[in-house]
C-alpha cells in the first residue's frame, strides 16, 4: 500500500465522520418535533384582542416548532396593528417553554407570563431579546415565583412602525428524556469518531515507519 492509498483512506474516513456529525445535529434539530402541551382552565384558549392565530410574518421560519403547538401573533395586515391579548389560565407547574417570533422586546411590545401567586400577580419577562422572523424556543421558570398556582401568558402590541409585532406559543413542557436520547446518540457519534481517527492515524504512524525502515 502506498502513502497516497493510505491518505485517501484517510479522507475518506473523515468524509464519512463528517457525514455522521451532519446527521446528529439534524437529529438535534428535530427534537422537539412534538411538545406535551398544558390544558388550559378555561377557554377560549386565548382571549383579547389584535392577536390571531398564525398572524405573523408570512417568512417567519417555522422550522423549529413543534408540530402539535398552536400559534399566534399580532402581524395582521402589516405592522399597524395593535392588540392585547392573553391565554387562558394554567395550572402552574415547575417550568413552562413558549415559542417566540417578532419583536417583543421592541417599544410598544411586551411578552411575559403572569403568575398568580394568591394575593399577587408577579409578570416573568419571557425574553429581552428579538427572534423577528423565526421561531424561537424560551423557558420560564414558574417555580421562582412563591406560592405559585396558575399562570397565562400575555401580550401587548402597541407598536405601529416597522417590525411592530410579536408571535407567541401556548405553553408546553419539554420532554427532558427525549432531549438526553438525542444528545446520548450524538455523544455516541463522537466517541465513533474519536476511535476511528486513532485507528487511522495508529495505521498511518504504522505504515510510515516500516516504509521509512525499508528505505533506510
């Protein structure tokens, strides 16, 4: 076997190591392909006004959302619009996540969910910053408000300039176990790679040196 056979076993192996890689991260951007929702105490699940279902703008990356979570926004017929809106209450549990599109951090705009604590309503800022036109996964602890029963999340859009609008989510639990499947088989991958390249490169070293004796 010559040195150039031995190089293109080897780059081919990191082609195939490269290929590996590609496929765990879609694996890891698929993760979230459903999401355990929260039933809500009462209905309509969303009650106010200037928010609709979907309203956001129409080339707002969907991409990484959950399939089965229902969507709202404030971009009806452009950036004019103004509404307030919120959900039903819930019952509150240790953590909730949210998708969020748009500006909400914005002059005029505001997302945050309200925690009812008993004898007062404490607002969560769900983010200080913007995703614009995608969807973007956020967390909110619930637990760190005390004496917690229920909570609903709220929006505001009173902005009427350009990127005037917000997108929100109902709130879901993310699934802990299947997020540690995903990242297991990733870390899987890497420990493959890991072995195979010392393998190469213990077969490089090997060949070297004997063809290296052999010139001698």
């Amino acid at each position: 076997m010559t040195l150039k056979l031995w190089l293109q076993i080897a780059a081919g192996s990191a082609a195939l190591a490269f290929l590996c890689v590609i496929e765990a991260i879609g694996s890891l951007q698929v993760q979230n392909t459903t999401a355990t929702l929260l039933v809500p105490k009462s209905y309509p699940a969303v009650a106010g006004s200037g928010f609709q279902p979907g309203a956001v703008f129409p080339a707002t990356d969907q991409s990484m959302t959950p399939q089965n979570v229902r969507l709202y926004g404030s971009f009806i017929n452009g950036d004019r619009n103004t509404g307030d809106a919120s959900t039903a209450w819930y019952d509150a549990v240790p953590d909730i996540a949210l998708m969020v599109s748009g500006y909400p951090a914005r002059p005029g705009l505001s997302l945050s969910v309200d925690v009812d604590a008993g004898d007062r309503i404490v607002p969560l800022q769900v983010t200080a910053s913007n995703p614009g036109e995608r969807w973007v996964q956020f967390h909110v602890p619930i637990r760190e408000v005390a004496g917690a029963k229920r909570f609903r999340i709220h929006a505001v859009d009173r902005a009427t300039t350009f990127e005037g609008w917000v997108g929100f989510s109902e709130p879901f639990v993310v699934d802990t176990s299947q997020q540690s499947r995903t990242f297991g088989a990733v870390g899987k991958v890497a420990i493959f790679m890991a072995a195979f390249f010392s393998l190469v490169s213990a077969a490089i070293s090997v060949f070297l040196s004997i063809r290296s004796a052999t010139l001698r």
